[in-house]
C-alpha cells in the first residue's frame, strides 16, 4: 500500500495577530510545519504534497525540503477545497493521509495506527476524548464501533452534546474514493466553505467502513490558533523532550524549566540544573553537570565537564573534566582541553586552551593559542584586535601571566617564562624568563588632593 501525505498548510492565522503565516511561528525554534514535515519522514510515503497559501514563498522558502510537491491555495475556501487542490495527480490505489501543518506533536505512533485502519474499502479518522468537547464536531458511532457520522454541535441533541468523542481532522482514506467524495462537497453553510468533513457522511452513504483511532494524549492533536495555544504546546513539547533525556538516564531538575531549541544528546548521569536553553545542536558527554541559568549553543561537551551558574557556551568544543563559570562566556571558534579551567567573569573567543591550562578570574582571552599547564592571572587580556584587524596570541606551555596584563598581538610567549603582573607586553618573551614593564613607583611628600570649593561661601 502506497501512502501520499497531504499537509495542509495555507491558512492565514488571524487570530496570531501576526505578519508571519501561521505555519511559521517556531516551536522549540522550529516552525510548526518543520515538526509535521519532521514527522512524515518516519512514515513510509511514496509522495508529500504542501498546500500552501498566506505567506506563499515565505513559506516554501522557510521550510523547503527535496521531494516536497508544493501545491498553491489561492483562496482559502476550507478544508475540504484545501484538498481539492491537491488530489489531482495521487494515483488510485494510494491512501491519502491527511496532516495539518499547525499541529506539530502528531507522532508517528498514531498516524502508523491510523494508516494500518484504512484500505480501500475503509475510511479512518483520528479522534479524542476531551473532557470540555464543547465547539467540536461530536462523534457518533453505530453499535459495532463504526463511526456513522460527525454531529456538529449546532446540531446536535441534548444526549449528542454529552459525547465527549471527537473529531480531530486527521483522516487516511482511499485516493480514488476520496477524489470522488470530494467532487460532491458543497459549501452550504454560514461559513460558505468546503468541509473535508463531510466526506464521513459521503463515505457512509456509499457502504464505506468508517474507522475511528482514540488518541489518548489530547495534546499531540492541539492545533495552533494563538499565541497561547503557541505556548502551551511549547511547554508540551519541552516536556515530551524532558522525558526522553530522564529515560535516557540524565537528571532534569525541573521539567518545566528546561527548553530544547533544537537537539541534544546526552550520556548518562548528565544533571541539568533548572533554566537551562540548549540551542541547535548540543552534545552532552557522560556525567557532565550544568548549573542554572546557562545557555549552550551548537556545542560539544565531554565527559565530566562541569559548567556552573550563568555561563554560555556557543560553537565550542569542551575537553573532558573541564570547568567552566559561573559567569563565563565560551564564544564561537574555542576549543578547550581536557581539565581547563575557566572560572568567573572569563571570555574566551577562538582560541585553543591546552590541557590543564587555568583562566580563573576577569579575563578576555581573543584569537589566542594556549598550551598546556598555563596560568592567566586576574585581570589579563589579549588585545587582539588593532582597529581593522585581528591579531594572535601565542602562549605556550608552562606559562605564568600574572594579574592585570595586557598582551598587544601578534606576540608570542615562550615555554615557561613568566609575565610580570601589571605587564603590558608587546614583544616576544624568551623561554624560561621572567619579563615585566612598570614604571618607577614614586610618593610625592605635601601633595594635596584636589577639592571641590564650597559653594556656600561667596565670591
């Protein structure tokens, strides 16, 4: 059985309040779209087709993946009319498996189920059970389980109003039934559109098995109408990530106080304090602890690394049993070494640190290579950057920086020698020597300090 995946993605979101198409608005910093297409690719289709409207190319642009066929909606004239415009072409013998592009936590899991309900002779519609079902279309079913119709709640009877059953808009049917079904759709309604909906009705008519699939998680069925609805999901989507790391074996402090903006993979024993953000795609070693409040970017963090409070990390590359923070800021193009150091109020911009090398306090590290066993004091900066161009630091192994020293690039410091502190170094260091710049300290007898005049007396 061949399977052709329809999403439907052309609606307008009026109620966002908002100049980006629906569709667009990002979940866990991905598109709503991006999370149903993610989806799909679990699914065993030979063809997926996009309609597409508001928003038309800043859609395909946002989104755009090999082998989407992308159809477009001119007039967003409903759900059923949204398929009309994609049917033409999907062989006979497929099923038709139809998405919606706002409704991102659809797992594979149910759509499999519903896919395994429909042949060519039977209709499937996915539906739940919602506690408040009022505003949604109810389902009826016959008394062998059947699904017989859907009863609109404008017309539905007082017994009909208590069925909390009800539809989703998730269906998987037939291609060359439903081509025909939605031929006979007409928009005779206070909202003058085409109803996909009505094709259950049609369907029934016709002797065509209608099967019904129960979700029992509402939530992955939520669609996307507001800017409320876009958080709830995102903290059910946080969630459902949450859960997989804790099954994986990483401690997550609180559940609702971690946020995934892409992907991480972690070992096992991580411990992930409370208000952290990965962001793209982060990979956690084994045992590797991260204090509150840290973002990490894009980065890869080895076994036993530490980083504490307050501390980012972005495009960089962490050695194992490192420590970082709190307070610290790894920018893009670093590598740090196994055991490094980087303690509070500490930049560091790509640059290499060598193993066991320290930079614990106040210190702006640009463009620099670091060997190993070396100490930055306090206070310490590569002055990287001459007003057009940036420039490197060299240290090399052993090396002692004392506090509050400016090093101008380019500049080499040799094995094991030793700066000074209050050093401004602009020339190479030999090895193995200590080098310092001060000026002569002087106390100057009877110097009085400035003061202000009082302004109480008169001229």
């Amino acid at each position: 059985m061949k399977i052709t995946v329809i999403i439907l993605a052309a609606g307008e979101g009026s109620r966002m309040r908002s100049s980006l198409p629906k569709v667009l608005h990002r979940l866990g910093d991905r598109p709503l779209l991006a999370h149903v297409l993610d989806t799909v690719t679990a699914l065993d289709t030979s063809e997926l087709r996009v309609v597409y409207g508001h928003g038309g190319e800043q859609v395909r642009a946002s989104v755009d993946r090999p082998g989407i066929i992308w159809i477009h909606q001119a007039s967003q004239l409903g759900t059923g009319h949204a398929v009309q415009q994609a049917i033409d072409g999907i062989d006979d013998d497929d099923i038709v498996l139809v998405l919606y592009g706002d409704v991102p936590l659809i797992t594979a899991d149910t759509l499999h189920q519903l896919l395994a309900k429909a042949g060519p002779r039977s209709l499937a519609l996915l539906t739940v059970q919602l506690p408040d079902p009022h505003g949604y279309g109810r389902i009826i079913r016959s008394n062998g389980g059947d699904i017989i119709r859907i009863v609109e709640e404008k017309d539905a009877s007082v017994a009909q109003r208590q069925i909390t059953e009800v539809n989703t808009g998730f269906m998987a049917a037939p291609a060359h039934r439903l081509r025909r079904w939605l031929e006979q759709l007409d928009n005779d309604n206070t909202q003058r559109e085409y109803y996909l909906t009505d094709v259950v009705a049609l369907a029934v008519n016709e002797g065509v098995t209608v099967s019904g699939v129960t979700t029992a998680d509402i939530d992955e069925v939520m669609g996307v109408n507001t800017r409320g609805q876009l958080e709830h999901l995102e903290r059910c989507l946080q969630r459902r990530i949450a859960d997989q790391l804790m099954t994986q074996g990483v401690t997550v402090k609180d559940a609702s106080r971690l946020d995934v903006r892409g992907t991480v993979t972690a070992g096992r024993d991580c411990i992930i304090d409370v208000n952290v953000v990965f962001e793209g795609r982060v990979q956690l070693g084994e045992r590797v602890m991260i204090g509150p409040n840290c973002v990490i970017r894009n980065s890869v963090l080895a076994d036993d690394v530490v980083i504490h409070a307050c501390s980012v990390i972005d495009q960089a590359v962490i050695g194992h049993g490192a420590r970082i923070g709190p307070f610290a800021r790894i920018r893009p193009g670093s590598e740090l070494a196994a055991d490094v150091h980087i303690g509070n109020f500490v930049e560091i911009k790509k640059s290499t640190v060598g193993q066991g090398s320290k930079v614990n306090h106040l210190s702006y590290v640009g463009d620099a290579t670091i060997g190993s066993g070396v100490n930055i004091g306090a206070g310490t900066i590569t002055c990287n950057y001459d007003g057009a161009n940036k420039h490197q630091t060299i240290i090399e192994d052993d090396v002692f920086v004392g506090s509050d020293c400016q090093l101008i690039a380019p500049v080499t410091l040799g094995k094991g020698s030793t700066i000074g502190a209050g050093s401004t170094i602009n020339r190479d260091t030999p090895p193995e020597q200590l080098t310092l710049s001060r000026s002569q300290q002087k106390s100057i007898a009877g110097w009085q300090r400035p003061r202000k005049k009082d302004s109480s007396k008169k001229d």
